[in-house]
C-alpha cells in the first residue's frame, strides 16, 4: 500500500493546514482516498478536517501547525501502517438535458471548441467518467474522463449563480452541482435528477471512485421531470 | 420557552462553532464569522464559547419572548431596545416573559451576535446548529431566520451581571492590516506581483456573503498557462481569478477550489473581516 503514496510535497495551506502532494503513481487516487477514510476513523492529535483530492490531500488542524517536522513523520507512519480496502465502484446513469434552455454555455462552448452542438452532446455522452473526488460544496462531484476535443480553460469570472443539477465542463473535468451556488465552470447540460438528500442515511447519489455515464434527455422529459 | 421574530433583518442566522470533520463530502466548516465576538456573547451569559447563536448582518432584529431570561449583545454595535425603552450593550441585557426585545440603527461594524442564556433547542445536523444557507442546511429550517419564526430556548434562565470591557467595543479604523501566509500557489506568480499582493490595498465589492468576499484592487498578473486541479481550499484563501481580481474565501466557502492561491490569512484573523466595511482599506501582511 505505501508503495501507492509517495510523498512529493509539503505545501503549507495558511497557518493551520498542510496540503500533501503524492507522486503520479497507478492507485494513487485510491490510496488518497483510503488515507482520507483512515484519517477520519483515527485521526491524528488537533485534526479538523480532510479533503482528498486527485493528487493531494489537505489535512486541516483546529489551531497554528508548531512542529512540522514531527507532524510529517507522523503522516508518513499513518500512511505505512494503512492497510488495503476493498473499493466497490457504483456506475450511475445521470439523465441530463443538454438543451441550450437549460444548457445555458452550450452554444458558447461549442463555438470556442470548434465543435458543432450535436458533436459535443455525442462525445460528453459516450465517455465513462470516475468520480475522482467530492468537494466544493456538498453533493458536488468532479469527474475524470473529458474527452480530449471537450476540454476549455475555466471561466475568467465565475458566476454568481449555477442552477442546481447543472452539467459543467473544465479542463479534463466534468462537474455535477448538487446545489445553486457560484461557479466557474461552463454549463452544458442539467440533471432534473436530485442528487442530494439529507434525509438519506447516505445523502450523496455518488462516492469517490463510482463511475458516472450521461444520458442525453429532450427538454420536454427534463421539464416533465422537474 | 421560545422567541418570536417579529422583523428578521436583513440576514439573520443560527450559527455555532461549526462543522467539522465533514470536508470530505463537500461540507464547508460554516459558523461564527466573527468567532471572537460570538465568544464574548456567549461568555456573558454563561454559555460555552461554541454554542449556537444568532447571528446578525447589517440590519437589526427584533423578537418577542416567552420567559425569563438573561441575553447579550457582541460583535457590531446596534442600538437596542426593551420595551421601547433604550437599554446598554455593554452589559447583559435580562429579559422578562412578554418582552420585546428591538435592535435598531447600526453604529460600528456588520455582523452583531445574540446570545441568550441555555443556547437554542434546535437539532444539529452533522454536529453543528449552524445555518449553510447555500445547502438549505443546519440552523432554523436551513435558511436565514424571517418573521414569524419561533426559536425554541434549550434552558432559558438569567445569569448575573457581565460587564464587556470597553476594549472589545468593535472599532472601524481606516485600515484594516491582516496576517497572512503565502499562499499554496505562490510560486506561481512572478516576484513582482507577489510583492503587489502584499504591498497593496483591498476593498470589499458589494459581492460579499459569508461564502466569500469579491476584493476590489489594482489588478494582479494573472500566472501564464496556468490550469491547476482543485484541492482543499481554506477560508481565508485569497483566490486570483483570471481577470486579476481576487475573491477571499470566508467560513461558507467551498472545500476546494481551482483558483490559485496568492495567499492564506491566519485563521486567528478571520474575525477582522466579519466586520470589515466597503470603505476601510484591507492590507495583508507576512511576517518573514
């Protein structure tokens, strides 16, 4: 296991949080996230709070972090004693309208693209995304998997309001918003699917490491199903 | 045992010492945005320094209650009323069943706390009464308090007398100076705007909630090719957008983000900002 996570950097995060860059290695990503899970089941003196990443880790501490040289080699101990865990990837079929009336950057992403409406409805809908991680606000996922033609920088300014369930695209990512809230990424479909429930024991539809598959909708299903 | 809100004010919250351990999902910490003020109002009554409180933005509020029961006032100074009859914040303020409590023009600062002594009764949702308004979550029905609500009291009673020192008044001084670290992706920028960061004034936009605060400055040289993954994001971020301008991520802030990180503020400085107003120049500063 501890072949998986290599520390490559230490970044101080402000006074009280350190992010831990791991080197590219095969099941980095499954070891972050497993490092994350050990972390919260037995969690290091004054943690906070952790948030696992594509190829980081950010470990959050109550107060100003003193001795670093003695909280990196107890990481590095966490990290030699974790033990393998099973992973149980979930494929989730996402319906989603990619009808500009819903889609509202769709046209806008197409042109910047080169790419016709049509085309980028095709290839957003034919790839099988892994959710790499969970975060921003809750319910948000970040999707691995854009296909290569679909890929565009964020947004210079981001908006002040994403509708909940909105599809968006940046860099290599597809994203899921869970919620209305600010965002920078380009909205091209939206999901009448609700993805968030805190009467659930389980509140999120998806996990870290789940598999995630689009299915284009007409309009007319999306506004049948709101 | 309960209070009525007879006028809510512009945004009025349940908010507590936050919501830990949940980042993983998403959750962002969420609570006091002016921790040390909420600390002091919660002190005065007797309660412990994290527990759930009202939180007040800019505009007063005003409640009617069933019991008896001490309460005070921190944080942003308000005018406040008993009755109709002008009463003192700098003390605890003790409150009779059938009296109306008021809070009117608001004289220093933007964020006021109300505590009342025993705390509310209101359930925690993963550990935390606090309100994330973004996720319609915690608090009272997860939304910002309006009129007519009823917040039922967990053990109202009265407290003896609690003077607040005349220091902990909250002052607006011209310049607001914070301490700060460089920020995760500091590297990234060239010395020249590094040192502009540091060197220069911030002012509040009006795009400021407790998510976050969209900053007004000269603008910063946005870092060439740049197209980082998003990790874990700190309130206190300062976050560089392309177009040069920053957005300071506050206590509602999202767990990650993508934009780079110019600098971090201490955590212990936080509160500073709670109160800070549109007019007052910020400046960041780095002990190196």
């Amino acid at each position: 296991m501890t072949d998986d996570l290599i520390i490559d950097k230490v970044v101080a995060n402000g006074d009280c949080a350190l992010t831990l860059v791991f080197k590219e290695t095969s099941s980095r990503l499954a070891a972050i996230h497993q490092l994350c899970d050990g972390l919260l089941k037995h969690p290091l003196p004054n943690l906070c709070n952790v948030i696992p990443a594509k190829s980081d880790i950010t470990l959050v501490f109550d107060r100003e972090i003193q001795q670093l040289d003695t909280l990196i080699e107890s990481v590095t101990q966490f990290i030699s004693e974790l033990e393998g865990v099973c992973w149980h990837p979930v494929l989730h079929e996402i319906e989603v309208c990619y009808d500009p009336e819903v889609a509202v950057d769709i046209q806008a992403v197409s042109q910047h693209l080169s790419v016709s409406v049509e085309e980028l409805i095709n290839r957003h809908s034919q790839s099988v995304y892994q959710v790499s991680m969970l975060g921003f606000l809750p319910g948000f996922a970040y999707l691995d998997g854009n296909d290569t033609l679909l890929q565009i920088p964020r947004k210079a300014t981001p908006n002040l309001h994403v509708a909940a369930g909105s599809v968006a695209i940046a860099g290599q990512q597809t994203g899921i918003y869970a919620l209305a809230s600010p965002g920078g990424w380009h909205v091209i479909g939206r999901t009448p699917k609700t993805l968030l429930d805190w009467h659930q024991q389980q509140p999120m539809l998806y996990k870290p490491l789940d598999q995630v598959r689009f299915k284009p909708i007409s309009l007319a299903a999306f506004s049948a199903y709101m | 045992m309960q209070i009525t809100i007879k006028k809510a004010g512009a945004f009025t919250t349940l908010q507590d010492h936050g919501r830990f351990m949940h980042g993983h999902l998403g959750m962002p910490v969420s609570g006091f945005m002016d921790a040390e003020a909420a600390h002091l109002a919660n002190k005065m009554v007797g309660n412990q320094p994290g527990q759930g409180l009202i939180e007040i933005t800019w505009t007063g509020m005003s409640f009617d209650i069933d019991v008896d029961c001490s309460v005070a006032v921190a944080g942003a100074e308000f005018e406040c009323w008993v009755n109709n009859k002008q009463v003192q914040t700098n003390q605890v303020i003790h409150l009779k069943q059938g009296d109306c409590f008021k809070m009117g023009q608001l004289q220093q600062g933007v964020r006021g706390y109300l505590a009342v002594a025993g705390g509310f009764a209101v359930t925690a949702v993963a550990g935390s009464q606090s309100t994330l308004t973004v996720a319609d979550l915690g608090g009272y029905q997860g939304r910002a308090l309006q009129a007519g609500d009823q917040l039922p009291l967990k053990q109202p009673h009265r407290v003896p007398d609690f003077n607040k020192p005349a220091w902990k008044k909250i002052q607006t001084p011209s310049i607001l100076v914070v301490r700060a670290q460089p920020g995760p992706e500091i590297s990234l920028f060239d010395p020249h705007t590094i040192k502009q960061a540091f060197g220069q004034a911030y002012h509040l936009t009006n795009d400021c909630n407790r998510q976050g605060f969209r900053l007004n400055s000269e603008p910063l040289k946005y870092p060439e090719n740049f197209n980082m993954q998003s990790s874990g994001l700190l309130p206190g971020s300062l976050q560089v957008t392309p177009d040069g301008q920053t957005i300071l991520a506050m206590i509602d802030a999202q767990t990650t983000g993508g934009y780079p990180r110019i600098l971090v503020i201490n955590q212990d400085q936080l509160h500073k900002l709670a109160q800070a107003r549109p007019e007052q120049s910020i400046y960041f500063f780095v002990e190196v």
